[in-house]
C-alpha cells in the first residue's frame, strides 16, 4: 500500500456536509465517490440554474444523487460491453463520442471505470479520420456514441474509415444514456441497491485516456492512471485556501479535455462545487462569452475557471468587467492572456490567475495561491507536489525548459527523459522567471515552437506574436521561417479590419497601420529574428488561421496552410534590389569599395568601418540577400558573369573589405587569385559539413534509464585522456568504461599503452584492470567502429555518455586528412542515437581553440558555436575540429542528441610535472638551452594543469550548454613563468621577436643538416607557428593572450565546473613551473647542464 504524504492546506475544515477522503494512496478515484455516497451524501457537487417553474435561485446535484447515478451507469456499461467481449479476461476500452450535458457525460464516464474498465475520452471536434487513428491506437473494444446528429455523423464516418482501412478490426458500437436514465426520479429509485465495495485497483493500472490536440499530426491517445488521477484530486490540498464550499463556474470547459478532468478530481477532496449548464433534455443556450458569463452570475460562482480567449472577449464589456470584479478569482489556462487585456483587467480590480497543467503531467501550479500580487496576474507558483528540473537556455537569460522527474508524489503519465537518472517529462514548455520574485514563473512558448533560422540561429516565437497580437487590429499571429534565412509572420486581422491581400495598395496601408507592434516586437528580439515590412503576410477569413478545440492555435498545420503565401514572400524578397545605387563604371578595387559601402550602409541604416563584421553590427540574413542581390544586379549590369558567386557571399566575406576584394576580382579577374582561395577553403569545410550531417537516425526509445553510467572514452592513451580514464574510474555513478583507441601500427597492445600512458603521469596503473575498464581496439571511421557486432550492441546499449576526445594531432595536414576523424564523429552520433534509453548519451567533444584561431571580436571569444569559417586557424587541424563541432551543432538541433563542446586552451602539466615534450611550450623551453635565450612576451596565458583539465571535461558532461572553453578562468603573466623557467636555465630573457630571429638564424647557420638541427632544438619544427604569433601582436588585435592565442571567455565553464572555482583551483605558480622541469630533466629532454651552446 502507498503512504503517501498529507499535503500542507486541509480542506473541508468545519463542513457539517463535506468529509474528506484518505488521500494517503490507500484508495483511488472511484473508491472517494463511494466515501461520499456514505460520508458526504448531502453535499453539493453540481450547481445549476434551475427549471423556470423553480422557486430557487439555483439547483444542486448532491455527492449521495451523483454516486448512485455513478453505480447506476456502471451497472449499465457492464450489461452492454461484458456480452460483447471475446476475451473475458481483457480490460474493456470503452470510447466515449458524445456532446452530451456535463452532468450526463461525467456521470457515464466515470460509471466506466467504476465497471473496472478503462474510459477513452474523444473530442467530438476531430476529424473522422483522426477518431479512426485514436480508436485503433488506444486497443478500443467498444464505441458509446450519443444521440446528438454532428456527433452521430462523425462517429458514422469515422466507423466507414474503419471498415475500409482496418476490415478485420473489432469495435462494438453502443447508443449512449440519457439523463434520466442515469437520474430517475424519487419515486422510480426506491430500489436502488449500490455496487458491491471495489477492490483497490493497482495505481499504477490506467483508469483513463486522453488525447493530444492533434496542433501538430495526428493526436495521439495518452494513458492516465489511477495515480496521476489522485494526484490531481489532491492538488487543491497544496493550494492557499480552503475551497470548500466554494462555487467554480465551469461552463466554458469542454469536458473531455484534461483541463475540466483535473478541475473536478479536486471537488472529491476539497467539497468545492462544481457550477455547470443544466442537464438533461434542457438545451444549453447558444455558447457565446455573454450566455457564458450570465449562467455564472446566475449559479453564485465565486471562482470562473475559463480560457483565455473568453476573458478577452469579456474585458471588451464594461458589465462583464463589473461581474468579473464580484467574484474572487477568474482563472485561465491552456492559452496565454493577452498582457494588454490582463493588465487591464488587472487595474480594474479583477483577480486573475493563471493555472498551469499539461495533460501529460497533470495540474502542476498552486492551485490556487493564497494572496496573489495583482501585478502579477500572469505568472504562477509550480505546486509543491512536483520537483520541477528548468534547465536554461543558452539564448534567452531567464528562460528554461521544464522538465518533471517522477517522485512520490507527482508521477507524470508520459515519461520520455532523463533527469539526474530519474526518469521524467520533457514537456518542451519554456517558462521565464518572475525578475523580483524567482518562485513565480510564466510561459514564454514551447521548445518545439522555436524557429531554427538556415543560419542555425534561432528564434522563440512565443514572446513576439504576444507582442504583435496587442495591435488592436490583430487577432492572431504566428511566426514562421524554420530553415529559412529570415523569419516572417502571418497575420490574421479582426473582423472589421480585413483586406484583400491581393490588393497591393491596401496590404501596403494595412502593414504600414502595424508596423508599429511589429517594430515593438522586433526591438524585444534579437536582431535575427527581426520581421521586415516586406515578411508580413496578411489573411482574411475566406481562409482562416485553424485552431483546436480549446482555441488554440494550429500552429504547423496554419503555417502548412498557407504554404503558397509564405513561398511567394520569399520569392519577393530574395528577387529585391537596391537600384538606385549606380555600378562602379570600372571594377578596380576602389571604386568597387566606395559602391559596396554604400550599399552596406543603405540596408544596415548606419555606418561601419571597413574592417567591421556587418553580422556583429545589425546586419542579419534579409540584409544579406539584399546586398548579394545588388551586387549581382550590378555585375548583371556591365556583362560580367556572376556564376561563381554563391549564395553564401555576404556569410563568407562578412565585412566591407572582404566583399570589395571579392567583387572587384570578379570584375577585374587579376585579383581574383587571393579571393578564390578563400571562398574554396569555405566552401570544402561548408561541403565537409553538409556531407556528413544529412539523415540522422531518429531516436527510437525503448528501454527505461539505466541506474549508473557508462561511459565510450576515445583517446584514452592520450595525455588527456589517461587522465579523464583515471578519474572516471574513481566516480561512484560510473559502472563502466570502454577505453577506444585505434590498434598501434607498431604492434604494441592496447594494455601495454594504456599502461604506459598512466605511469608516465604518475596515475594509478593497475586502473587497467579495475572491473569498470574495457579496452577496446577499432576504428571510429569503419562500420560498426570496426569492433565485433556483439560488443557494438553491448556498447550501444549500456552508454549514457560518448566522450569524443582522439583527434590528430598535426598543424601541418589538411582537411582532407582528418576525413577519417570527421566521419568517426558522424558515426559516433549514430551511435548514440540508436541507444534504446529514454535520452540519447550525449557526445562531449574536446575541441580546440584553433577553431576560433582568428577571431577578432571587442571581446574574449564567447562560450557559443563558431558559425563563421573566417574564425578558424589556416591549418587542416583547427578546420576538422571546426567541422566536427559544426556537424554536433546541427546533429544538437534536429535530433534528441544533446552535445556539448569543450573547446581546449592549453593544457599544462600533470601532477607529476607531465608535459608531452612534442608540444610548443616544452621546445621553447629547449631552446633556452640550445640558444641561451628565451622570449619575453607581452601579455597573460590561461594554461590549465592537466589533472583540473580531466575532473572539470568530465564534470560538464551534465553541462545546459552547448559550448564551454576548457581553461584557466585566472591567468597569469608570460614574464610570471619565463622568469622563472630561465633562471632555472641559466638563460638569457630577451624580445619575442629576438628569440624568433635567432632561432632562425639557428636554421640558417647550422652546419648539420635541418632533420638533425630540429632534434637539437625542436622550437623549429613550430617555426611557422611562431612567425604566426608576432604577425597577430603586430596586427593590434586585441583580446590575445601573451603569444597571439585569442582569450577565451569561460563564466560557462566556471559555472559548471566546480573544479575551476577559485576555491578550488589556484593560479599557476612557482612549484607547478618547477615540476615540469624535473620531469623533463628526468626524461632527458632537458639536459641537467644548464646551457648547450
């Protein structure tokens, strides 16, 4: 048996007619209505405005007439649907098609499952062939249609449907009760016997089915049970008051949506009651705001549960405002309000509140607060019976997903993630937090609505159209743009402000009319998501936007409905050119310079300088189709072939200079050569890109969590990565670890590596044969990783996470020649995406700061994707790291998969003084004994020790971001370590550029040959390197650290790495200098006499 916890706010305190039931798991919905037909028969459960002959101000059904009514359908459901079953032992599916009155329908329903069957609520607003998808999806056994004529037509069509797609399916058709049936009267009841006592049903076991909205595809049935059910009858008892008594106006709910579902499950602990339109054969009057609102004043409602699109349309009736003002709390959900009308309505003295529940994880707001701020009508406090997860989003400060782990307590009826290994909704709801008050939240749209420009940025459309939609001339927005280079937005006018669209003049006057929100709406966003006039596209109501039943918006489906419109706006734009700018009357590189700044300054509005980034300063991807499209307009002008001019030209040469050199060599093909160059480097490493990121798999979940970690490590008989295998192993959450590395050309096992990688270090060898390490010989690039399918299958069903760390390490190959690698990585995101586990295991790639090599930003380089090829390092190395993180970027953005990138600074020593002695650092240190100098460099350096390197990369596995740079977050002076490194030596410290011109002259003077030299003085194998570091300090860059390295910025991975908190981790001093040294003295590679000259 449960046991559950008693929640906070008791209700029903004092009530002479209302006795709550247990609510500590020991009994189940069903079994409360049976409390109340003994304990509570005499109090009200539904209100309604009575007959005309009655003499009262309104009728009530009591909780003893509503569970005899409840038993009564029971009895009847058992004798239809028991005579048709084929197999006894089957739980029946009964699905309920029916327009039938409040009372009626929850009275039938819920006879359902106190027969022990399972009860299919169906919107009577679907399709036909959306009802024959849902009937078939949720295993129906049997249909109960009522007699109403749209419904009967819509359950006859979806029955066809059947027939002719399904012949051989099985589903029994059964004509609904009427009122009477289920309430006779006084005198036809005296021999009402209730059912036998039920036995107490496993929670677990579903007791309901709902569906989607369908705002997308097709609904889809989703299974309640008798838990998620008595979850939301306790929610009241987490609220701020006592409901009990109080009188909640449902008439606006339609009652096979969760929405009224969750409302009433609470009227069985609380003994609030429930105001509806009466029952039986007495027809409703027309549903409209006005007969809505006057059937709450009539039935005494203190609460008016409602939606957002009734509220609207009260604020706009000074009477209805007055009547809103009467009672205490008005309540919505499911759409958002309009701030205008909220903040109205607010001022008016009407106490809103907004109520937030999904169908998938029931109610999970406080419902309802005790004393809520008036100003704060639109946001709401999680329940404290959920354990909210709200992970950030990396674009929008203050914004989060969220996500809700199973507890004890709140039991979400969909799982389909992983939080903290529990497993939990993703609800892909994004909220944003209150700026004064961090427990109250608001919706701020859904992740899936989130519009992924071409450019991969991308936009939350929610925030924007809210804003748009304020324009009184607007009822309704939607965004669109997904792949697209620039976002638009259909527009659906009032009533009595629509047009014909085809009427250039007046879709010209109706633009102009909004401009205004839109403008508004653009200086909320970012600058890519602006809207340009030419983006609006305007409907009518021969062709509306489509909406659900519950009023909102369609959104795929209304952006898929006016396809055509939105293709043509495109086709508009990307054909407009600025023609009042003459071409250059000759195509040398001046007057072509003077000709694209003037056609830059003209679409961005302002001036730049030359050298500027036009994206970095208001340009955004409308204003590079229109200087493209000016640009060739004016080639086109003169005769001049503009076949070699891409698509992508403003992205690849983002900057005056880079567009006039390209242009006049396309003019004047002397000056052709250095340009072409570029543009081929581009478009290898945007063909690299597209090659390998076309049909991801999509990831099929078909197993729960795994309780620990498994862990794919490539690389582990690196430097790095021995240290990132040394300190998995010692992690209590890691069960396991696959050490994947590719078989040694020299013969030499993998153990005999792996061993002799961790000794150099000082690391704990005999890890290599901790019961947690696998190792593993393959090749990521091969099928299968080249490893026997047996163990690929065991791999790709125990990891939860892909360390991608083995890369070349060569500044001298190309591109061409980490293909290998690049495909490794595709093929390990594949992986990843096959694992059966609710949430693919993410990939954390070891990137490196070559990828952002030439950024030239007024800042340190952010912790976000380098979108742009002009800031990679020229070198093959930095060109497949930037592909390798451009194809996670996108695999991040279309698939489940959630990567992080760790871009890596420089790494130093180990514990023991490691420091690979191939690398840069160590060979300057050599040649202060074969030179007798060392160089003096301007500047700081934010070296990471190797062993903080390892624990803070496995601690961002768990990172929200997508980005982190891997370094020292408090770096030091140049001079602070080569003061000291050439005392030690005995070496002379002497200008950068000196060192570099006497290792040169080294080279040039040597009497031995270069290959022996080298040996000597290794420094010169980075000559190249070298000459790169003082061409970048002569250049004036700024926001270079001592040797030309960018400076990287790192508030991500301080955040979510504790290992590099100042607590934790100190600067690089003295003692750490002093331990490389010995060890490179200890290996040889420092001669213990200080000078070799």
């Amino acid at each position: 048996m449960e046991n559950l916890p008693l929640p906070p706010t008791p209700q029903g305190v004092g009530s002479k007619t209302f006795t709550p039931p247990l609510l500590d798991g020991s009994i189940t919905f069903p079994q409360m209505i049976d409390h109340h037909l003994e304990l509570s028969p005499k109090h009200p459960f539904f209100r309604f405005k009575p007959t005309a002959s009655s003499s009262s101000n309104y009728d009530d059904l009591l909780w003893g007439d509503v569970a005899r009514a409840i038993h009564r359908a029971a009895r009847f459901i058992r004798e239809h649907a028991t005579s048709a079953l084929t197999d006894p032992t089957s739980v029946p599916v009964i699905a309920v098609l029916s327009a039938a009155d409040p009372v009626t329908y929850f009275t039938f329903t819920h006879g359902v499952i106190r027969a022990g069957y399972q009860v299919f609520l169906l919107s009577h607003h679907n399709s036909p062939t959306a009802l024959a998808h849902l009937l078939v999806e949720a295993g129906t056994t049997h249909l109960f249609i009522s007699n109403d004529l749209s419904v009967r037509n819509i359950g006859r069509a979806a029955l066809d449907l059947l027939k002719i797609n399904q012949p051989g399916y099985s589903l029994h058709t059964c004509g609904f009760p009427r009122f009477q049936d289920l309430y006779p009267s006084a005198e036809s009841d005296v021999g009402f016997e209730p059912l036998m006592p039920m036995e107490t049903p496993s929670l677990d076991s579903t007791i309901m089915i709902l569906h989607s909205s369908g705002s997308t595809s097709f609904p889809k049935p989703i299974k309640i049970t008798h838990r998620s059910v008595l979850e939301w009858a306790r929610i009241p008892w987490y609220g701020g008051s006592d409901l009990c008594g109080e009188v909640l106006g449902m008439h606006a709910l339609p009652w096979f949506h969760a929405y009224a579902n969750m409302v009433v499950a609470g009227a069985a602990t609380s003994g609030f009651i429930c105001a509806i339109f009466p029952p039986g054969d007495r027809s409703p009057p027309a549903l409209s705001p006005v007969s809505i609102l006057k059937e709450m004043v009539a039935t005494d409602c203190t609460v008016i549960i409602s939606v957002a699109r009734l509220i609207e349309e009260w604020a706009c009736d000074s009477d209805a405002v007055a009547a809103l003002t009467r009672v205490k709390c008005v309540v919505f959900a499911g759409v958002s309000l309009k701030q205008d009308v909220g903040n109205f309505l607010s001022s008016s003295g009407v106490s809103l509140t907004s109520l937030y529940g999904i169908t998938e994880a029931g109610p999970i707001s406080k419902f309802f607060p005790a004393s809520p701020a008036p100003e704060d009508w639109e946001y709401f406090e999680f329940s404290h019976h959920t354990a909210p997860f709200l992970q950030p989003q990396e674009d929008a400060a203050g914004t989060f997903e969220v996500f809700f782990p199973s507890i004890s307590t709140h039991t979400p009826a969909v799982l389909n993630a992983n939080i903290k290994g529990k497993p939990a909704y993703a609800t892909n709801d994004l909220v944003g937090q209150h700026p004064k008050n961090p427990a109250l939240y608001k919706i701020v749209g859904r992740v899936d609505d989130q519009i992924i420009l071409s450019t991969s940025e991308k936009t939350n459309p929610g925030p924007l159209e809210d804003i748009i939609k304020y324009d009184p001339m607007i009822k309704n927005a939607v965004m669109f743009g997904r792949e697209r280079y620039q976002n638009g937005v259909l527009i659906e006018p009032k009533k009595e402000y629509e047009i014909d669209p085809a009427d250039l003049e007046a879709l010209a006057s109706f633009r102009n009319a909004i401009w205004e929100s839109v403008e508004r709406a653009n200086a909320y966003g970012p600058s890519h998501s602006r809207i340009f006039k030419e983006m609006i596209v305007v409907t009518n109501s021969s062709k509306p936007f489509l909406y659900t039943a519950k009023g909102s918006i369609k959104r795929q489906l209304t952006i898929d409905h006016f396809q055509e419109e939105i293709e043509a706006t495109y086709r508009a734009v990307e054909n407009a050119v600025q023609t009042s700018f003459k071409p250059p009357v000759t195509w040398d590189y001046a007057s072509v310079l003077e000709f694209v700044r003037k056609v830059v300054f003209s679409d961005l509005g302002h001036e730049l300088k030359d050298d500027d980034d036009i994206f970095q300063h208001g340009g955004d991807s409308l204003l590079a189709t229109h200087v493209r499209n000016t640009i060739l307009h004016a080639l086109r002008e003169n005769g001049i072939s503009v076949a070699k001019i891409t698509q992508n030209l403003v992205y690849s040469t983002p900057t005056i200079l880079g567009l006039a050199r390209y242009v006049s060599s396309i003019g004047n093909p002397s000056n052709a050569d250095a340009v072409e160059d570029r543009h081929t480097r581009t478009r290898a490493l945007e063909d690299m890109v597209t090659k390998y990121t076309s049909d991801f798999p999509i990831h099929n979940p078909t197993a729960l969590a795994p309780a620990s970690e498994v862990v794919l490590l490539t690389g582990s008989t690196g430097s790095l990565g021995s240290a990132v295998l040394a300190h998995l192993v010692t992690l209590s959450s890691v069960s396991r670890i696959y050490a994947f590395n590719r078989k040694s050309r020299d013969g030499t096992s993998i153990r005999q590596r792996q061993l002799k990688s961790l000794e150099s270090q000082g690391l704990n060898a005999n890890i290599v044969d901790s019961p947690k390490v696998i190792l593993v010989e393959g090749d990521t690039a091969a099928k299968d990783l080249g490893i026997p399918s047996e163990l690929y299958d065991e791999i790709r069903n125990s990891i939860t996470l892909i360390i991608l760390n083995a890369w070349h390490v060569d500044f001298k190959l190309t591109l061409p020649s980490f293909e290998p690698l690049i495909r490794g990585a595709r093929n390990l995101i594949d992986l990843a995406l096959a694992s059966p586990h609710p949430t693919p295991p993410r990939v954390l790639f070891t990137s490196s700061i070559s990828v952002v090599m030439k950024w030239d930003g007024s800042c340190a380089v952010p912790e976000d994707f380098a979108k742009h090829t002009t800031v990679v390092a020229d070198m093959g190395y930095g060109e497949s790291k930037w592909v390798a993180e451009r194809i996670l970027q996108i695999a991040g953005e279309v698939t489940a998969l959630q990567p992080v990138i760790a871009r890596i600074g420089q790494i130093s020593g180990g514990a023991n003084g490691f420091w690979n002695q191939s690398e840069w650092l160590p060979c300057i240190v050599r040649s202060g004994q074969v030179l007798g100098v060392l160089p003096q460099a301007q500047g700081d350096v934010s070296w990471l020790p190797l062993p903080v390197a390892a624990i803070a990369l496995v601690e961002m596995r768990n990172s929200p971001y997508g980005v982190i740079h891997l370094c020292h977050p408090r770096p030091v002076s140049w001079s602070s370590i080569f003061t000291h490194i050439a005392s030690s030596l005995g070496a002379e410290m002497v200008p950068f550029a000196d060192w570099l011109r006497r290792l040169e002259g080294s080279l040039e003077s040597a009497d031995k040959i270069q290959v022996e030299e080298a040996n000597r003085n290794p420094a010169l194998m980075f000559l190249d390197t070298f000459q790169q570091c003082i061409s970048v300090a002569d250049s004036g860059i700024s926001f270079r650290d001592a040797i030309g390295f960018p400076m990287l910025e790192t508030t991500r991975a301080v955040e979510v790495a504790h290992s590099l908190r100042a607590e934790n981790l100190n600067q690089l001093r003295a003692e750490d200098v002093e331990q490389w040294l010995a060890y490179w003295r200890r290996s040889g590679f420092l001669h213990p006499v200080q000078l070799l000259v």
